[in-house]
C-alpha cells in the first residue's frame, strides 16, 4: 500500500501535468534527479524521519481535546 506523502505527491503531480504541462515535465527532471543521486542510507533515514513525523501528527489529532 503506498503510503500518504506518496499519494498526496502523485495526485498533485497528476494535476500539475494537466494544468502546467512544462512545468510537469521540470518537477518530474528534480525529482528524478534527486531520487538518483540518494544514496540508500539517506533514503533510509529521511523515510524513518518522515515515519515518525507523521506518527506525532497522528497521535496528536487522535489525542482527545478538552473544550474550554
């Protein structure tokens, strides 16, 4: 199952090519660049940060809140 950031980008890049299409294609050549020039461990690490970052979210917005 892909995971939210990764849905989120797609649906965003999948509306950016209908409206901007050379645009598109610019974001498409950064991220392809910058995909390929991670190494496995930095790919690794900002994964597992960007995990964890969105655990807090998540247990924030679980978290119950006391009205005033």
């Amino acid at each position: 199952m892909p995971s939210e950031t990764g849905e989120i980008c797609q649906t965003a890049i999948a509306e950016l090519e209908q409206r901007d299409p050379e645009l598109y294609i610019a974001v498409r050549h950064v991220i392809f660049w910058s995909v390929t020039k991670t190494t496995v461990e930095t790919f690794k690490r900002d994964a597992a940060e960007r995990g964890a970052h969105l655990t807090r979210i998540r247990a924030e917005i679980r978290r119950p809140r006391e009205f005033k």
